[in-house]
C-alpha cells in the first residue's frame, strides 16, 4: 500500500512539473493560436536567471543568507522571462499573426538564437544550481517520505493556477482575454485594444514559463536545451487538454503524470513512455478538440 501511495505521489509531482511547464503555453497557444516553438528557450531563461541570483548571493550576501536566493529567485525568472517573451512578441510574432507556420519557424529561429545568446554568456557546459536548504531532505506524511523539494513544487504550482484561475475569471484584464479569446472580432469592436492584449498575454506565459524553469534547478543540472527536452510534453498537455483551456491543461498534465508513472511502475521507463503516447492517442480519437474545448459565439 505504502509502494502504491508513493508511485500516485511521483504521477502527481511529474503532473505537476508538466502543468507548470504548459501554463504559459496554454495562455498564448489558445489566445493568439501561435505555435511558439521558443517556449523551451524561455524555459532556460528562467533557470539561468535562478542561477545568477545564486551567484550573486553567493557574492555579495553572508553566507547565512543563501538559502534565500531561491525566494527572490521565482520572480527574478518570472520578470526577465516575461520580458524576454514580451520582446519576442513585440519583434516577431506580431508581424506573423494568422500565418502559423510563418510563425513556428520564427520561433524556432528565435529559440536557436536564444541558445546560442546563452551559450555566448554562461558557456556550453551545464552548471548546477544547489538547492536552499529548506528544500533538502524529506518531510513525513502518513508514514510515506516524500522529498522536500517535490511537495516545495506541488505547493507553488498550485498557488500558480490558483492565480490564474483569479487572474482569468475575477480580474478586468482577466476578463478582456477571455473576451478576445471568445472572438477577437467583437472583442475589438467593443474597444479592446487586442494588440496590448495579445503581448501582455504572452508575456504572462513567458514568466510562468521561467517559473517553470526555477523549478526545473530542483531536479538537476541546467544548459542552453534545458527547455527543448520539454517542448514536446508541453505541447501534448495543451493538445490533449484543449486549446485554450486552462482547467483542460491541468486535468491533462495531472492525467499524463498519473498514467505515466503508473504504466513505469508496471512495465519500464520505454515502454511506459509509448503506453502514454497511445492512450493520448485514444483520446483524441475520441475527443479531437480535446477534453475540454472553447464554446464561442464566433460563426467561422
């Protein structure tokens, strides 16, 4: 029973990493239907970021202190994430609205010139970046050990749903997304500016996105393709969940997690892998706009 609890424990935290992973993808994919194929490269962003804080409190800060860089460190890699998505938006993708595959290729330039940008800086090896020492160890729960660092992550991927569900739906910005996302058209007519829309969107995504990559320093060395080993996942969440559709991402991140650690924990890692890509594909047979999807007034 305790072997059972701690693999529903593992599907649980992989579902969780998966969802923070996908939230930022999940705003701007269903907003502006663009492919950002540099999603990944603002993953690495953000964990970059939590390692220069670590050095600069390394540097400049008594050594009782370091443990609190990881606390400034969550929203140092939400700003510069946010900024860096923001410039991506505002140089790139705003010329390329309503040409997708214009711009899933310009995302992946911009993603290339991106890793490059941080190879250039910190230099092609990894570099690790140690966790704060409130995070080390495990914590009893129910007889079961569960790592400290996991149940850290759980806990503020809640806390950052929970601000975009309030931000979505108890917000007037919130509101004029929701707005354009239901038809731009009349969103517009009503004297939305949908072009501020469109970059302060993405730039949320962006900084839950560097977020992600914070996080991501918990589990293991970084490296400029820190974030192309998740774009992939990213994307399926989002797919499966449906478009746009914040509470279909964290039901498909949450499912994914779930059903991967279990088909793991029955066969191996490999075939664990292709039982997942196979029930994905069941349900989109049979749901092709994913679990759930966007009801709108728009007649095209």
């Amino acid at each position: 029973m305790e072997a059972i609890l701690l693999q529903l424990f593992n599907g649980l935290s992989l579902g969780s990493i998966l969802l923070l992973i996908a939230l930022g993808l999940a705003i701007t994919f269903g907003l502006m239907n663009v492919i950002n194929m540099a999603h990944g490269e603002l993953i690495m962003i953000g964990a970059y970021a939590a390692y220069v804080v670590q050095l600069l409190f390394l540097t400049y800060l008594p050594e009782g202190m370091f443990s609190w860089y990881f606390i400034f460190a969550l929203p140092a890699s939400f700003l510069l994430a946010a900024f860096f998505g923001w410039l991506l938006e505002l140089s790139v993708i705003r010329h390329l609205y309503g040409r997708p595959l214009d711009s899933l290729l310009a995302t992946f330039g911009a993603g290339l010139i991106l890793q490059q940008l941080a190879r250039t800086i910190f230099g092609a090896p990894n570099v690790g970046v140690q966790s704060p020492t409130f995070l080390a160890g495990t914590i009893e729960i129910f007889t079961l050990s569960i790592p400290a660092s996991r149940l850290f992550i759980l806990l503020l991927v809640a806390a950052c749903v929970g601000f975009m569900f309030y931000y979505f739906y108890k917000t007037k910005s919130g509101m004029r997304i929701r707005a354009v996302m239901q038809n731009r058209k009349m969103a517009s007519s009503l004297g939305i500016n949908t072009r501020r829309v469109d970059s302060t969107t993405f730039a949320i995504g962006a900084g839950f996105a560097g977020v992600a990559g914070t996080v991501l320093t918990l589990i293991g060395p970084i490296g400029p393709t820190l974030g192309t080993a998740y774009i992939v996942d990213a994307f399926m969440v989002v797919v499966v969940g449906g478009v746009g559709m914040l509470i279909g991402t964290v039901a498909s991140a949450l499912g994914i997690g779930m059903f991967n650690t279990i088909f793991e924990y029955v066969t191996n890692a490999s075939m664990g892998r292709v039982l997942v890509f196979i029930l994905i594909i069941l349900v989109l047979q049979w749901r092709p706009n994913g679990l759930f999807h966007l009801r709108t007034r728009s007649l095209d």
